[in-house]
C-alpha cells in the first residue's frame, strides 16, 4: 500500500468555483483528469480513478466532511471505472491497459483479476445468491464474468459494440454501447442477453444507471438529455426522457442553446432520487416519479423552489466539467469530481485544467421524493 503527499487530515474551505459555502474539496486530488468517484457500500472510504493510472483512497468524515489520503495504487494505463465488492473489502478498477485489479483493503495488496483484448470500460461486482462474481466490459465487445480464485473468466457474453457504461442492481444489468445498442441482462440467466433496444435518445450514449428497486434505469447521452425506461411492457407507459445540461446563449436567443453530455447518473440509495452530473459543470437533482426538479441553488437570488424539471446549480463555470459522482452509504454526502471530459479531444486539454473533488451536504429537500401531481 502506498500513500500519497499532504497532511493526514484536512477540512479544506469551498473553494471560489464552488457557491455552495458548506461543499468541501477534497484535499490531495489527482494531477490528472478524474474519471470515477465511487464511495464504499460499508465505510466512510472515497475512491477516486484518473486518467494518470492512479486509484485514490480517502477517508471521509462524515460529521465535518475532514478528509484524509488513504492510499494509492496504479495501472499502467488510464483508469476508466471502478466499483466496489458488496461487503466493501475490495475496490475494483478497469483500465484502459486492458486489465482488472482488485485492492484488498485489509491487506492493502493489489493483484490483477481479470484482462480483455481492448481497454476495460467498464466493471460492476455481481452479488449473486450463489456467490459473488466481477463483471467487466470492453472496447473488445465482450461482457466477462470473473471468479477471483481463477485467472481465465468463467464465462464471455458477445455484445453487439464496444462498451460505453454498464450498472447493475441484482438482478438487473444494463450495458450501453456504441451505435446507441442498451443491452438488458437478467442476472438469473446471465451468459443470455435478456433484451436489445436502441436507446431512445437521438445521439451518443454517455451513461446508463439502474433504479435502485431494479426495475428500470436511466440513460444520458451527449446531447443533454435523459431517459427514463422500464424492463417489463408492461410499464412502457411510464417510460420518458427529458431535456437538461443545457444553456440559453443569450436572453433572445431562448430557441438556441449549447448543449452538454451527461457524464453521470447517480441515484440516491434510500429515496430513489437521482443526480445528473453534466459538462456545463453544474448537478441536478431529480425526482423521476413526480417528473420534478427537486432543488435550485443560484448565487444570484438565492435558493428557489421550482415545480417543473429544471437545473440545479453549483455554478460552475464551462471550464470546470463535473465527470463523475457518488452518494455515501447514508446518502448524506454527494461526491462530485470537476475535471476535463475530453469533449473537445486532446486539443481542448489545457495544463491549467482544474482536477478537484467536492463534498455536498444533502439537505431532505433536495433528495426526498416530492407527491405526484
């Protein structure tokens, strides 16, 4: 186990980008691009990847939002997604070096688990009644499961592209890919894809995220929109999508906006809210039942209650991108990472970018379900 420089402890005062006076960053962050912020299911432990090969641990307080450097370990190529085992005892990454690997937190060991052929976008624990498995999936358009005693996978599932996102909430696994193919796996029988839909949304998906019920998930895509689907046609009724992450460019141009990918979708543990988190550097949080924005914070006029799906606002400026995002155990604290999205490829990457990590006290009003209309 390594650790890395700075104090042991620190509670750092919101920085000027950040309007919200009680969100905390995170001290000692990458000096890279973020990509994923993941918290432990059973401790106050945030892992953070970035694009350096690094995979962060800090301990978080979560009476005063202190933090401490934990650890650190490293791929030998960008990490692309982490996930924790159920129990908390393990934190997986994927890596764009085309490996797996698992850090053991009693030990404080890491070892690779699992190899693909192209990089590994994406990864999820699967804890089955029979015993827990590692799902990883790749730019090789192949879904892995890995039993961690053995070095080869214990089975492959072709897909129809490479791997952009995937979730699961047991026994529910969505995998989105390119040419917008989502990919509904029921866990029960998982070497069979369950369901192939095109997403609904006009352009490319970003993310997908299941419901914490397990009966649906949400997709984000690059154009500033989300949709809300439900595995059984049976509720296909209920399925929408919305527009969000997108900005006016002037007061008489209402018709004309620029648009920004949602990077993340983050649903709440207890409530079944969730967050969008998106290149135009601000959060929302939604209520998806009673189609609603639950909360607006703008610096300018204060906190305003809106009834009708909107934004809500950090007020970050376009420079500072939020990639990434996790609810603690207790759903208390939101975890959002600032830092590039890559949308404008290599050339939009300047030295001066910003890789910061902010801690946000969630208030009942902004994470508790609102009464349908």
């Amino acid at each position: 186990m390594s650790f890395f420089g700075g104090s042991n402890a620190a509670t750092a005062t919101a920085s000027a980008s950040n309007t919200d006076a009680k969100d905390i960053d995170v001290p000692n962050p990458p000096d890279d691009s973020i990509s994923r912020v993941a918290f432990c299911p059973t401790a106050d432990v945030l892992s953070v990847s970035s694009w350096n090969g690094e995979v962060r641990l800090y301990d978080i307080s979560p009476s005063n939002g202190q933090s401490a450097p934990k650890a650190m370990y490293k791929h030998d190529g960008p990490v692309l997604d982490l996930c924790w085992s159920k129990d908390g005892s393990k934190l997986f990454s994927g890596s764009a070096d085309k490996s797996a690997k698992a850090f053991d937190m009693t030990t404080g060991q890491g070892s690779q688990v699992a190899a693909h052929d192209a990089p590994v976008s994406a990864l999820r624990w699967v804890e089955a009644p029979t015993g827990g498995v590692l799902a990883t999936a790749s730019y090789d358009k192949s879904l892995r499961y890995w039993d961690l005693k053995s070095p080869t996978p214990v089975s492959t599932v072709a897909l129809p592209e490479r791997c952009y996102s995937m979730d699961v909430v047991y026994p529910l696994m969505v995998i989105g890919t390119a040419e917008k193919h989502i990919c509904v796996i029921n866990l029960t029988n998982p070497t069979t894809i369950f369901k192939t839909m095109t997403s609904p949304l006009k352009w490319q998906t970003r993310v997908v995220s299941c419901f914490p019920s397990g009966n649906g998930f949400a997709i984000g895509s690059i154009e500033g929109r989300v949709a809300i689907q439900y595995v059984e046609d049976k509720d296909t009724t209920l399925n929408f999508s919305f527009r969000c992450h997108r900005k006016d460019l002037s007061p008489t141009q209402k018709d004309t906006s620029l648009v920004y990918a949602i990077n993340a979708i983050t649903f709440h543990p207890q409530h079944g809210t969730f967050a969008t988190s998106g290149g135009d550097g601000t959060t929302s949080f939604w209520d998806k039942d009673s189609k609603t924005r639950l909360k607006t914070f703008d610096p300018a006029s204060g906190p305003v209650v809106s009834n009708t799906i909107s934004t809500l606002y950090f007020d970050l400026s376009d420079f500072l991108l939020q990639v990434s995002s996790s609810f603690d155990r207790s759903g208390t604290i939101f975890a959002y990472a600032v830092a590039y999205d890559w949308y404008k490829g290599y050339s939009g990457m300047v030295a001066n970018h910003p890789n910061q990590i902010f801690l946000h006290a969630c208030k009942d009003e902004e994470i508790k379900k609102r009464p349908k209309k």
